[in-house]
C-alpha cells in the first residue's frame, strides 16, 4: 500500500511540507496505475488546500500533563467552544429525552450528538434543512453540534442492538460478543445467519431497510454526507464499517481497507463544499494492533479535522483500556510525514460510563459521548460525588432534606430532596425523568470540569 506521507518520519517546515507534498502528488499519479484497486487513495491526491489550518475549526491546547497524555485543551467551532477534556451527551432523535436543551445547556453542556441514522428516517434531511439546518432545527443555535455518518446504526441492525434498543426508546448500545453478524458481503465475508440478512455490502455502500416503515435505504460514502451538510452540524462523521467483536482476522483487514476507502470518499466528498464544517475520520482495527496502527498511519495522512476512535473496543473496560494504552501514544507523536498528530483533537465513541472517562482522560482522549449517564437517569440511577443512588430504594424515603448530592449545584439539587424524587420515580412520574436527567448531566460535567483542573495540576 502507497501512502508515503503516513510511514515515513519527517520534519519538514512549512515550506517543506509543501515541497513533500508536491512529490507525493507526482508519485501518486505513477501510483495510480500499479496500485491495486482495493487500496485507498494516496494523500497526495488530495488538494493541497485542504491540508491547511481551517479558519472556522481551531483546537488549541492549553496544557500538556507531565504525568500522563491527559491533556487541557480547548475546540473553537463556529458555534461556540468546546473545553476538553469534555464529556458529549447523545440527543439520538436531535433530543434529549425528557430534557429541553436549555436545562441541558444550564448544566454545563456543550458538545451534544445527534444520529444521522434516526434523522434521515425521521423527520427526513429535507424538514431539516427547511429549517436552517440542525441548529435552527432545535433552537440551539450558540452551542455546537456532532452528527455520525449513520453507519454504527445500519451496523447494528445486523448485530441486534437497535433492535433491542429500540424497545427502550430509540438508543443504542454496543452488540454484544456473543452476537453472530448477519451482514451479506457482496465481495465475501462472514456467512450470513439468516436468509434474509437485514444489512447488504457492497463497495458502493451499504443498503439496509427501515425499522420504521420497511423501505430500502442505500447508505453511501457520499450520501451520509450529502445528509450530514443539510443538517449542518460543526463536526461531522464519515462513513465507517463497525465489525462485531467476533470476527475473523481476514474478514477484519477487509473491513478495515473498506472503511479506509469509505472515509476517503466522504473526506472528497466534504471537500467539495466544506461548509464551515469539520471532519474526523474513524480510527478503526478492533483489538488487533497491527490493523489498530494501519489505520493510525493511513487516516492521520489525509486532511481530517480530528481523529475519532472506532470499531470494536473489546468486550470490557480492561481490554478498552489496554488498547488506549497502547494505541493513544500513536496519536501523541510530533510529526509524522509532516503532521503533527498532537494538533487535533481525539474523539472516543460511544464510551462514556465514569470508570472509562477516566482512564479515556488519563490516555490523551479529548471528547467522549455515550447515551449511559442519560439513560441510568431515567431508570432511577443517580450519579453522585458518594458514589450511584438507586433511588427506588426505599431507604431513601425518609431522608428529608437531602439533595441527591449535597455538592451539586444543579436545578434539582437545589429545589428537591431525595424522599420526593423517590415518591416521583414510584409513582411512575414524567416529571422525574426529566429532573434526574438534569443532574445526571450536570454531574457529568463537574466531573470534567474536576479533570481538567486535575489535568492543570498534574495531578493525573
């Protein structure tokens, strides 16, 4: 595989860099005619331009620790900043169930995902973008906004996730290991379970059907984000492929060099009309470090915005953990083929819970987003500095007085005490999901506010 830039160790200056990139560009057109067709593109045919600073994205970081690659760090996006270390909360339906933005906002809340998946299904790209796009969409217009490519959601139809999340209400959790994928390969891969598999690759893209009505949907490179430019978000996602955990090693170096391609095509289709919007690509591999740093080298050479972390992440925070471990100093390098991969920010999908955010922040990981404290939220689980309150329990029923945490200073801590949110979540009360939500998130963000003043003080 060609892709100069990504393997080789060069410290070039600005003036330097240009000079290398013109050479990639004159050995990538020689490349074109002896490259095999399943290699992705080389970076040199992409524009020179785009490997510029962009003017409308900026991540700068404010300190460095001596004791880890936990870092403080701060994302300037047109539509406000974001301070890192910082945690993302997941509004899959472009809401937050029980919570109106405001409250969310008032608890600290800056950086908010939304799923493409679920958007182009309803309302559809065309309501959104009658609107203005996502921020006008939903009244949120000083505050910024990540949408996926859609991708972990079509995936997931063939693991069994969305099925099983969908009961719950829309949200997502990972497939579990035990699941056998259903997924047709047109080009070869795991057999399918099923006579009818409800996920279909091709190279084009992949075509699943809708859980809402049946209808055929053909999700490419190029249309998630045709769809992600009419929503308008300030970071968007290329199109990935999320392999089970379970998987051949063969049937995994395919969908790694799938997804290499994939991500390219996005990447030129973005730069087709940039649109103030920035692009992290999605490192991909699973558990394997060879593929783990194929991915690195590759997706680090191209002109993204940010770097996510993506694919498996193994069966439990141990193996998330050795694989940060191990792979986070890869992101932390100085310059490599003349970017420096410290420059960028680094996303963690779909992890969130606190015992990950922790050893996420001490690896060097700068946003994260999960749907987990939101949804222990509604099911009575409220996160405090003295550890989780199971608040069904009815030995909260007589502590009068007491807020759910006595250091909190959100909304509901303020106004209510732990008998009467007890009384809201037996009772079956509306009401209490949205009160416990709002500390739940406010929680999460003094939590990393307490890293990053933490990070100030090498202390982690």
């Amino acid at each position: 595989m060609l892709f100069i830039a990504a393997t080789r160790t060069v410290a070039l200056t600005s003036i330097g860099r240009r000079v290398h990139r013109r050479k990639l560009r004159c050995d990538g057109l020689l490349a074109r005619f002896s490259t095999r067709s399943a290699d992705p593109p080389d970076p040199s045919t992409f524009p020179e331009w785009s490997y510029e600073p962009r003017p409308f994205f900026r991540f700068e970081v404010l300190h460095q620790s001596t004791k880890s690659l936990a870092r403080v760090g701060r994302i300037h996006t047109p539509h406000g900043t974001i301070d890192t270390p910082g945690y993302v909360a997941v509004a899959t339906n472009a809401a937050l169930k029980g919570v109106d933005f405001r409250d969310a906002d008032a608890a600290g809340q800056q950086l908010i995902f939304c799923n493409t998946y679920h958007l182009l299904l309803q309302p559809g790209t065309d309501v959104v973008e009658g609107a203005g796009g996502l921020h006008n969409f939903i009244n949120r217009r000083e505050r910024p906004l990540i949408t996926d490519s859609g991708g972990f959601q079509v995936f997931s139809l063939a693991y069994g996730s969305v099925h099983e999340e969908l009961s719950t209400g829309g949200e997502l959790k990972r497939a579990s290991k035990g699941k056998r994928a259903q997924t047709s390969h047109a080009n070869g891969g795991t057999p399918s379970t099923s006579s009818a598999p409800p996920v279909k690759v091709t190279e084009e893209g992949v075509v699943f059907r809708s859980y809402r009505d049946g209808r055929k949907f053909l999700l490419t490179p190029e249309s998630t984000v045709t769809a992600q430019k009419s929503f308008g978000a300030d970071i968007i996602i290329p199109l990935d492929e999320l392999p089970p955990y379970h998987i051949d090693p063969k049937v995994l170096e395919d969908s790694v060099d799938r997804t290499h391609r994939w991500e390219a095509r996005s990447l030129n289709e973005h730069l087709k009309n940039v649109k103030e919007q920035a692009m992290y690509c999605v490192i991909h591999g699973g558990l394997d470090r060879n593929l783990r740093k194929k991915s690195v080298d590759y997706l680090t050479s191209l002109p993204f915005d940010g770097y996510a972390i993506g694919g498996s992440l193994g069966k439990d925070g141990e193996e998330l953990m050795d694989l940060l471990e191990w792979m986070m100093p890869l992101l932390n390098e100085n310059v490599v083929g003349g970017v420096d991969r410290r420059s960028k920010p680094r996303h963690l999908l779909g992890i969130a819970d606190e015992k990950g955010i922790l050893g996420a922040v001490q690896q060097g990981i700068d946003t994260m987003d999960s749907c987990y404290p939101t949804r222990l939220a509604r099911h009575g689980t409220l996160l405090t500095r003295q550890g989780t309150i199971h608040i069904k329990s009815g030995k909260y029923k007589s502590q009068h007085g007491v807020p759910i945490d006595p250091e909190c200073s959100c909304s509901t801590c303020r106004n209510h005490d732990r008998p009467y949110l007890w009384h809201l979540i037996k009772a079956k009360e509306p009401v209490f999901m949205t009160l416990a939500t709002i500390h739940n998130l406010q929680y999460m963000n003094d939590l990393m506010a307490t890293q990053r003043q933490r990070i100030l003080n090498d202390e982690i």
